[in-house]
C-alpha cells in the first residue's frame, strides 16, 4: 500500500527533475561558448555575467518599481481576461442567439494580430498602463474564452434539465452547475492565456513605455548594454514560469475536487 502511495509523488519528482535538465544543459553549453571565445561577450554575455548583473540590479529600488509595474499590468489584464472570458462563455449559454454571436465573434476577431490594436489603445486610453492592460486583455481573453465555451457546450445536459425540473433558475444553473463542471477546462485555458499576457506586456512595454521591464530593455539596447538587455528577459521568464506553476497547482486542486 505505501508503495503504490509514493509512485505519484515519485512520478512527480521526476517530472520536475526532467524539467531542468534541457534548461541546464542549454546554460552549460553558452556558458562554454561565450567563456571558450567561440561566441562575443559583448554580443552574447555568458549565464553567469547575466546572473551576477541579475543580482546587482536586485539592490536598486528603480528595478523593483519597474519589476513591480509589469506584474500589475500582466496579473491586471489576465484577471480582466479571465473574467470577462467567462462571463462571455456562459451566457453564450444562455440562448441560441447569444451563442451563434458569440462564436462570429470569435471567427472574426480572433485572427486579428492584437498588436496592430495597440495605436488605437494608445490614442484612445494614453502611454500609460491602461492601454498595455487593455492590450493584454484583447489578446489573453480568446484561449480563456474558447476553452470555456467549448467545455459548457460539452456539459451533461442530463443534470441541467434536472436542476430546471427542480426549480433551478437558468442564471443560478450557470454558476452551480455549468461553471463548477468546465473549471478544470477554464484553467487549462488560462494557462494559456498566461504565457500569451506575458509576450504581450513585455512587447507593448517595449514598444510605447516609460517604464516596466520592457522599457528596461529597450533603454539598455539603444545604450549598447548587453548584458542589461538580458536582465529583463530573465525577470519575464520567471515571472511567467511562476505564473504557469500557480495556474498548475490550482489546476490540479480543482481536479482533485472534481
């Protein structure tokens, strides 16, 4: 019996080990190419120079501001994506009308490159953080919404006919019935939706900004700073690799649940 317990835990400790071993052979090998001569520090600075430089810029308040105002734009827009997905999906639910627009909404927005939106966001909301939160929200919002709306439809529809026997309103048979049952699937959505918001924040920040982690590295490219070129990029992996584990751990309590 303890045995058959430890395999899942055993699994999972392997699972996390094979996880760092492409990453860690990857650092091994530019870290012998930029120290062996083969590659240019000045073009292409060794792991070890990136993280020393990492740690440096940890000791200055001006980095944790800009760390600090990027996080609210990405946790902002992907809440507002989320939410908004959601509601989306399930009142598609609600009608056969609301449903065939919703999905012409999706077959006639969702190929448009959100990126060529961000002129307009910027004209219309100004430089600041509502057109970068307005951009991420316009982009993260589909995989949430596609997830959730495809997960509804494929609801039991057995055990809302039975809770509308049994008085259930329609609105209350959406929030107990339906959205307990596609939690799972919206998660898995989500997490796709993380990795997209945190492309998106980091390409406007780079694009139109005073500030964030974006700005940060496109200050340190037009003063030829290599190496502060990669301190951002590191700070937005991490941020998005701990976005995805938080979104993952959640996935899996909601799973146990169900």
């Amino acid at each position: 019996m303890r045995s058959t317990e430890t395999r899942p835990a055993r699994r999972r400790d392997l699972s996390g080990l094979s996880l760092c071993i492409s990453p860690a052979i990857l650092l091994i090998i530019w870290e012998l190419c930029t120290r062996s001569g083969w590659v240019s520090p000045q073009l292409l600075p060794a792991p070890s120079a990136i993280l020393m430089r990492v740690l440096e810029l940890a000791g200055q308040a001006d980095f944790w501001q800009n760390l600090g105002i990027t996080v609210y734009r990405l946790i902002s827009g992907l809440l507002i994506a989320c939410v908004a997905g959601v509601a989306l999906a399930l009142i598609a639910q609600l009608t056969r009308w609301s449903s065939f627009l919703l999905d012409a909404l999706i077959r006639l927005l969702a190929p448009i490159p959100k990126i060529a939106l961000y002129p307009a966001l910027i004209l219309i909301m100004g430089f600041e953080s509502a057109s970068k939160i307005a951009l991420v929200v316009s982009d993260a919002i589909f995989p949430v919404l596609m997830a959730s709306w495809v997960a509804a439809q494929t609801v039991d529809r057995k055990l809302i006919w039975s809770a509308r026997a049994a008085g259930t309103s329609r609105s209350a048979c959406l929030w107990k019935i339906i959205l307990p049952a596609i939690s799972p699937t919206v998660l898995a959505g989500v997490r796709v939706a993380g990795v997209i918001a945190c492309v998106v924040v980091f390409l406007a920040e780079m694009i139109a900004s005073t500030d964030g982690l974006g700005h940060m590295l496109t200050a340190a490219a037009r003063s030829y700073r290599t190496l502060d070129m990669f301190v951002p990029l590191v700070w937005i992996c991490v941020l998005g690799f701990a976005l995805n584990l938080t979104i993952a751990a959640l996935q899996r309590k909601v799973d146990h649940a169900n």
